[in-house]
C-alpha cells in the first residue's frame, strides 16, 4: 500500500487564476492536479480543502478507481462542474504518483502511445478579417495543421475569442464584476460564412478549418450556419447551440453534413449519452479537469468510439498546464482521438508550472517523464496571489441575457 499523508490545494494567478492540487505519498512522491474552474475557481477550492483532502488522507494512492467511485458515490450528490472538476483533481495526482513510481509516463499506463503524437488547433483572431487572416498566417507558418478561426463581428463591439488590448493569449475572464457584452445574432449569422469563406479563400483547404459559436444559436439557425459553411470544408463548427440540450443537436443533423463538436461545459458521460449513442455529433469535446478526470475521461471516450465519435478535448488556458498534459496522455493512447485545442498559457504561468511537452510540425508530445511530466513550483506560485475575474454575461439589443 502506498499511503496518501498530504493533500493540499494551491489557489495561484500567474496571469490568471489556478488550483491546483497536491497529493503526497508516504514515500514522498507528489502528485499533481488541475482543479480550475474559470470564474469559480474558490468553490472546488474549498469543496476539495473542506470535504476532499481529510477524505484522502490514509488511503491507497495506488486504487485510483476505488478512489474515484468513494468520492463520486459516497458523496451521493452526484455530477456537477465543482464535484467533477474536484474528483478530476484527484484523480490526475493519482495517475501522476502511479506513473512516477512505476517509472513511466502515464500514456504507457494507458495501453501506451496508439499514434506519434497528437494533432492541436491553434486559436486564430482578429478584430476584423484582415487582422484575423494574418494570425491565421502566422499559425500556418508554425506549422499548425489545425486552426480556429474568429473575428469581430461589424456592429457588434465585443466577440467571443477575441484578445482584448495587450493580451498575448485570449482570456475572456475579466473584473470582479462580469464585463457584458453586445449579442445579435443576424448580423453574426450573415458574416460567419462570409469571414470563413475569406480564410479559404486566401489559404485553401490544405490545412484543417474550424470555429466556436459558443453556444449562441437556435437548433435551426445552427443549421443555416452548417450549412451555409458546407462550401468551406470546415473540420467542426463548435457549441453551436447551448449545450444542455441533447435532442436540440437532431435538429441540427437534419439540417447540415458540416460536422459539430460539443462538451466542454459537460462534466460526465451522462451529458453527452444521447448524443454519441445517437451519433448526433461527431466530437466530445469533454476535458480532463472538468470530467472527472483520466479515469472518467475514458469512459467517455470508450462511449463514443463504440459509435464512431471522436475525442476534441477542451484546451482552452484556463485548463492547467497539468490538464493540459494529462490531455496529452490520454490523446496519445485512445483510438478514437480526434484533435486537442491548445491555446498555450501566458507568462508567467511558465514560472509556476515547470512543462515536458513538445510542439512540432502541428503535434504535441506529453513527453517520457515519469508521471504526467508537469512540476509545479510553490514558491512561485505563492507569488501571485488570487485574483477574482469573471467570465462575460451576453445580452441581446433588447437588454435581455442571452447564451455567452
Ligand atoms: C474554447 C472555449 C473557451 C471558453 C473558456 C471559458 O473553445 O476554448 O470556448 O474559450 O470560453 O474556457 O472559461
Ligand atoms: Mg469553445
């Protein structure tokens, strides 16, 4: 038995806000989590400090499915973003001390590496097309096989994906208030084709197309839009309606052959049942540290490749780097990958969160460290302290809130 005597949780902003979990062993070995919920990060903070780690402590690091059946089924209030993101935390740091005393990476826990390395989308925008071609440029000339594209929308001040002024990663979090913004959604429907049209336009179709509606939609006008992008080849078009409502995705199905990509609010494999098993999509886009983490995360996937559906994993920064690498194991080793999103983190997350991954020709690599390869630095970490930001409220003309 490999005894847990630690669990502590770090709540850390180097340029945005973090928590992290850290669970030690009796031989020393430490294992991290990502526990970041964007906006309401103190909630698993304090569901994780009040009623997780005393729960932890004595028990066998090495039952990592024990562990996460105890916590999901002995709380008996099930599922929900704090508790799945909670167990998810646990879960990673499990994997990461299992991997580190058996010496190997955790993808070789997994059944080991089924491809050389994993396929990332990179975030393309700009405030106006022009401005949103030439980022798409850039990403092209990295070496990306894979990007999203946004763009302003004319008579609409503020769009999703977006940077604001100075960012060099878009974080839509921001004041201790939410910021709101302007919704209309003709405008939006009339410009998207037009805006997707002028990327292939410019650059063809040699590379992989895709784009987030963030959940703005109807069911029918989200099949004008898949339609309406047909011409454009687009690899997914993303949450294009608000994602809770399963049915609302057939509606969709009828409508457009252009592929649709949702899950990266959903927090277990009970959110997105019909939707694999009724093949209404064609990407999960559910992540390591919102469901349930590695272990769930299979699940998930297991699910959706009995009936063809792909993995798309949430990305985005505020996922930890420890997310993003744990994404990276389970992306190398499931047969059903499909893409990862990987926005990158901006300095100084580089100084609390030591990384092993790899970019190169359009792929991610996790790395052969043992464990998941991430190391967290505490002591400087407890140099950026918490920072409350929240995430922007939508209204639409008439002042009323709609879908952000
Ligand atoms: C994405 C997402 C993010 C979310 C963010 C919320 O596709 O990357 O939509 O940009 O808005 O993760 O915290
Ligand atoms: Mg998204």
């Amino acid at each position: 038995m490999t005894k847990i005597v630690g669990a502590e949780v770090l709540v850390t902003a180097p340029g945005r806000n973090y928590v992290t979990l850290k669970v030690t062993t009796d031989e020393g070995v430490v294992g991290w989590g990502d526990a970041t919920l964007n906006g309401r990060e103190l909630a698993v903070a304090a569901y994780l400090r009040d009623h997780v780690c005393p729960l932890l402590i004595g028990r066998d690091a090495h039952r990592i499915e024990d562990v996460w059946q105890y916590l999901y089924k002995g709380a008996y209030w099930r599922r929900g973003p704090v508790t799945m993101t909670a167990i998810a935390a646990v879960d990673v740091a499990l994997w990461d001390i299992k991997g580190k005393i058996a010496g190997l990476p955790v993808y070789q826990l997994l059944g080991g590496a089924a491809r050389d390395g994993v396929m990332v989308y990179g975030h393309a925008s700009g405030r106006d097309v022009p401005e949103m071609l030439d980022d798409v440029a850039r990403y092209l000339d990295e070496g990306y096989l894979a990007v999203r594209a946004q763009s302003g929308v004319p008579g609409l001040d503020k769009t999703y994906g977006i940077p604001h002024e100075g960012q060099t990663v878009y974080e839509p979090a921001a004041g201790a208030r939410p910021q709101e913004d302007l919704w209309d959604t003709a405008p939006y429907l009339r410009f998207a084709p037009e805006m997707l049209g002028a990327v292939r336009e410019r650059f063809g179709f040699g590379f992989h197309l895709l784009h987030d509606v963030h959940h703005r939609l109807t069911p029918i006008e989200a099949g004008r839009l898949g339609k309406d992008l047909e011409p454009h080849r687009m690899f997914w078009i993303e949450d294009p309606t608000p994602a809770e409502d399963q049915e609302a995705f057939r509606t969709i199905r009828q409508h457009t052959t252009t592929p649709l990509a949702v899950g990266e609010v959903f927090n277990s494999i009970w959110d997105c049942q019909h939707l694999i098993t009724e093949r209404l999509i064609d990407y999960v886009r559910t992540s390591v540290s919102h469901a349930g983490g590695i272990t769930h995360l299979r699940r998930i996937f297991a699910l959706a490749d009995l009936y063809g559906v792909r993995s798309g994993s949430h990305g985005a920064g505020d996922l930890s780097p420890v997310s993003l690498a744990a994404a990276l194991h389970v992306d190398l080793s499931v047969p059903n990958f499909g893409i990862q999103e990987y926005m990158g983190h901006a300095d100084p997350a580089g100084e609390v969160f030591r990384t092993s991954y790899t970019f190169k020709g359009g792929y991610l690599h996790p790395g052969d460290l043992p464990g998941l390869g991430v190391e967290v630095d505490e002591e400087a970490a407890a140099k950026f302290p918490y920072d409350p930001k929240y995430l922007p409220v939508n209204r639409r003309r008439d002042g009323s809130v709609h879908d952000w």
